[in-house]
C-alpha cells in the first residue's frame, strides 16, 4: 500500500432558515458565490465552496454551517 495523499476538500453548506435575517453580507463576501438570496440566503452553488470560512465569521446570526466532507 502506498502512502495516500488527500488531493482536494469537499465541503457540505448549510444555512438554517430560521436564524437567517436576510442581511446578505455572505451573498456579496464569499468570494466563489456560493449564495443566491430569495429573502433568505440560499447555498445554490456549494460545490464552489473553499472552505475559508468568512460566511461564518461574518454572519451575525450564526446561520451558516460548514463542515468538511
Ligand atoms: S450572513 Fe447570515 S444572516 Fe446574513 S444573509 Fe447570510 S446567512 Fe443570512
Ligand atoms: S466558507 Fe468561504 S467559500 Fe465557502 S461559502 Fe463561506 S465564504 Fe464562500
């Protein structure tokens, strides 16, 4: 067995409908645009995601959830 490399991340997006209050400050930050609004912010594109982190730091309402996959 050779000795394996992890070559890319995959990371799962999750915003909770209930906590969001629509500001959209992770539609204009993420830098990929993983988000649409339609009154709440919507994960359309999650594949895009980096993983850096800045929807969550900056979502005063603690919404958004990323994990690693
Ligand atoms: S930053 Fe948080 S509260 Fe604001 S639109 Fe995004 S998920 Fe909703
Ligand atoms: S973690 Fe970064 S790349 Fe992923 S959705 Fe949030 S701001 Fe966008």
């Amino acid at each position: 067995m050779g000795k394996r490399y992890k070559t890319f991340e995959v990371y799962l997006v999750y915003i909770d409908a209930d906590k969001c209050d629509g500001c959209e400050e992770c539609v204009k930050m993420c830098p990929v645009n993983v988000f649409d609004m339609s009154h709440k912010a919507y994960p359309t594109r999650p594949q895009n995601c980096l993983g850096c982190g800045t929807c969550v730091a900056l979502c005063k309402s603690n919404a958004i959830i990323i994990t690693e996959i």
